[in-house]
C-alpha cells in the first residue's frame, strides 16, 4: 500500500536536530543567544529592518495591534476568510473586528469593500495573504494613506513571498510572520514581528514579557500591561535551521504548484488558485469544490486513497463568537462559498512529482464517484 500522504510536513534536517541537541545540552533553553541571532537573521531578510521574535504569530498580530495604539473603541478592517486568530486578537485589545468580503478570485481581502467600510473609529486595516499569496501591497498602502490607516500585514502563511521584486516585510508597516509547525518556515511554535521603526523596539519588548525593563544590576520595573509571548532558545534554533533552505523550499513549492496545475483534470469543475509563480510562497494549493460537492465526502475518500486533505478556512464570521456580535450568513458571499467549499491539497518541498500526480488521479477518482 502506498505510503499516506499529509497535506503538509515540516522538513528539518539532521544539522538542526543536532543544534536544538545542542542548546538543551547548554543550559540556557528559553529566551536568550538563539533567539538573538535568529533575530538578527530575520532582520537581515527584511532588509536591515528591526524585527522581534515571539512565541506565536497570534502574539505578534496583538503585540501588533498595541503598537498601533489600537484599543477600546476602535474599529480594525479584515477578511472572514482566515484563521481565527486573525479576529480573535482585534477582540483582545478591545476593538471590533470589521469583516469585508474577498475577492474571488485570489481569495484575499476586498480593497474596494474595504475602502467603503472605513468609519470614523476606523483604526487599521489587518490583510491577509492566503496561502502565501500577496495582497496587492500598492493598493492597500495607497488605502492606507488615503484614510490615515495603520496596517497590520497578516503575513503569517507569506514568509517567503514578495510583491513587486520586493520580499514581504522588507517595507511597509508593521509586518507579522508565523513560524507554525505547518508553515514554509518552522520554528515548531514562534512568530516574528518586523517593526517600521527602531524606536517602537524597547516597547516591543515590553510587550513581549510582561512590561518588565531591568536596569543594572537589581533594578527592575513596570510601567506597561504586558504579555508572556517570549520565544525559545529550542525554537530559535530550528528557525536558524531552516532559513538557509528558504529558497530551496520556496522554489520546490513553486515547482510542484506548476505541476498541479498540468495534472489537474480542469473537467473536475474545481476553482484552481492564481497562477502566481513569481510573489507567491506557495504555502498551501487550494481548490474551491463545485457547489454540489460535500467536502466532507470528498475528504473522507481522499484519506481513503492515502491522502490527506486541510480546510483552510471556514468563514469565521459565522463562528458563534462572531454570530453574538452581530455577523450573519449572507453578508459576505464570496467568503462564505469559498469557506464552505476550500480544501487544501498536500503540498511541501519532500513530495515527489510522482505525488502531486497521485493526488490528482486520487481527486479526480474521489470527485467523479461522488458528485
């Protein structure tokens, strides 16, 4: 029988194994040298920009949002369609998540209906770029400097990706990255926020661990709500591990995307993503499934073929955490078809073309059975 596959599996090598071995065998495990040079890596990708780890990019998207000067009463523009926590954090410091709808066809944030959702307590709008592929990064910063908006870059699925020649998190606003253990890059568990100006770095780091600034050799204080969002040295240390294969990883992905889309029987009637092989990092390749297709059924046969198959996401305003603020079916459409319909195929640099091919020979089996 073949051997399964999952829709994603981090690849860390033998040398990185080896340093985590290291940095538990030196007695110094949590936050300290390795995050320091990760940090200093990091920066370096983005382009000598100031950049701080932490233990998720949830924390960094609400670090984020501090920094912002975002809080009670405030209103933050963003997509139903993404992780949860992408909202979740807007509630944390007190403000309201604004949903707009997507496009349909990069399944990213509506800039238009965005445009039109800014109000008066309109603070910041928070994209999202899906399955690593950008939001178009002019137009959201020329809304941007229209409504006098601070930008959030959801860029957690994008490290890797670029727009225009330019890597994500080289420029703009306050960018925030997510090194999940199911991303291009892992840290097992850890996020990275890249901050627009060296000045915003010691209240960063506040943040980061409880509000506590130490001075000489005692001296210790707290003036600043903090939170307990420090990385690991562990954790450091397989992101120090993996950048050196960013590329490789990226254009591996790329690769396989390509052959997704000269394997994929178009007949199947599925909605393939954009044919972006320049920006895009390729995190995930998704399909929208025709209407009349449950994806419980699909995902069912596709684990049967030794295959396995991600949702990536829901439309989260339909969530009942959501429900009680007000959200409701039927506001946003194209969220709302793509959330019920999305699946994310199995993509990562160790598949071997031969798997994309039994995907989609699995797919198009599985489809053709049940429509």
């Amino acid at each position: 029988m073949a051997a399964f596959i999952p829709f994603t599996r981090p690849e860390i090598d033998e040398a990185t194994i080896a340093g985590v071995g290291e940095v538990l065998r030196s007695g110094w495990i949590t936050s300290g040298p390795q995050v320091k040079a990760f940090e200093a890596e990091l920066s370096r990708i983005c382009g000598g920009r100031a950049v701080r780890c932490f233990n998720s990019g949830t924390a960094t998207m609400e670090v984020a949002l501090r920094l912002a000067g975002v809080g009670e009463g405030d209103e933050v523009i963003t997509t139903p369609l993404s992780w949860v926590a992408t909202a979740n954090v807007v509630l944390e410091v007190g403000a309201r998540p604004i949903f707009v709808d997507v496009d349909p066809r990069t399944r990213n944030i509506d800039l238009a209906a965005a445009e039109a959702a800014v109000t008066p307590a309109t603070r910041a709008i928070l994209p999202v770029d899906l399955a690593g592929l950008p939001v178009d990064r002019d137009a959201l910063y020329l809304l941007a400097r229209k409504k006098h908006l601070r930008v959030i870059e959801d860029a957690a699925q994008a490290f890797g990706s670029s727009w225009r020649g330019r890597a994500l998190g080289s420029f703009g606003d306050l960018v925030s990255f997510s090194f999940h253990a199911n991303k291009n890059i892992t840290c097992a568990e850890g996020g990275a926020l890249v901050l627009p100006d060296e000045s915003l770095v010691p209240i960063c780091e506040q943040l980061r661990l409880q509000g506590v600034v130490r001075s000489g050799e005692d001296g210790m204080e707290v003036a600043v709500l903090g939170g307990k969002f420090n990385l690991t040295d562990v954790a450091a240390r397989i992101g120090l591990g993996q950048l050196p294969h960013l590329e490789r990883f990226t254009q591996r992905r790329r690769a396989l995307a390509r052959r997704y889309f000269q394997r994929w029987d178009r007949s199947l009637a599925c909605e393939l993503p954009v044919e972006d092989f320049e920006q895009s990092n390729w995190h995930m390749f998704q399909v929208v499934l025709p209407e009349r297709v449950e994806r419980a059924r699909f995902i069912a046969g596709m684990r049967e073929q030794g295959i396995g198959v991600g949702v990536h996401y829901p439309a989260m305003h339909l969530f009942k955490l959501y429900r009680r603020l007000g959200w409701h079916e039927g506001q946003f459409p194209h969220a709302e078809r793509i959330g019920r319909a999305i699946a994310t195929l199995p993509l990562f640099p160790a598949m071997a073309d031969s798997d994309v091919d039994r995907v989609c020979e699995a797919a198009k089996a599985v489809l053709s059975k049940i429509r």
